[in-house]
C-alpha cells in the first residue's frame, strides 16, 4: 500500500499515512481539523530506508549475469549390431 503525505493549510502540520487506492483522501487534519492539501513528490517512487544501492545486486566482479552452466559433452557409441 503506498504512503501518502499531507499537510494542513490552517496550522501546516505535516505528516505521512499509509492508504488503500481505494480509500478516500483525508480532509481535516487531526491537529486542528483544518482543511488538508495532499503533497506530491516530483518521482513516482522513493526508497526510504537502509540499502537500495547500485552494487547491492552485483558480485564483486560487477557482473549481475552469472554464467550459462556448460553443457556435457555428447559421446558418440557404436550401435549394437542388429541380430539375427
């Protein structure tokens, strides 16, 4: 579920709540039931926390594309001889 930031236009308390898509936006703010603005990032997505960095998927190498297991060798045996 994403997080969604408001503020309040009357006594700007800001803070964050995690919502639905389904649920409605909130309108008063719990401070002071003054009316609420919801803020929107300039990205679509933002990693909060610990991690998320470019070598956190790669090997000591740099490579993130491990190599095709070779495949064993065919060996070539003469057909039994056909009886009769």
């Amino acid at each position: 579920m994403p997080t969604y930031a408001y503020a309040c236009k009357d006594c700007s308390h800001a803070f964050e709540i995690v919502q639905s898509f389904s649920d409605n936006s909130l309108t008063s703010c719990p401070e002071c039931q003054g009316t609420l603005r919801k803020k929107f990032n300039s990205v679509g997505v933002v990693f909060k926390g610990s991690g998320f960095y470019r070598t956190d998927s790669r090997d000591a190498k740099g490579s993130t594309v491990s190599p095709a297991p070779a495949a064993p060798a065919a060996t070539s045996a003469p057909a039994p001889a056909a009886a009769g």
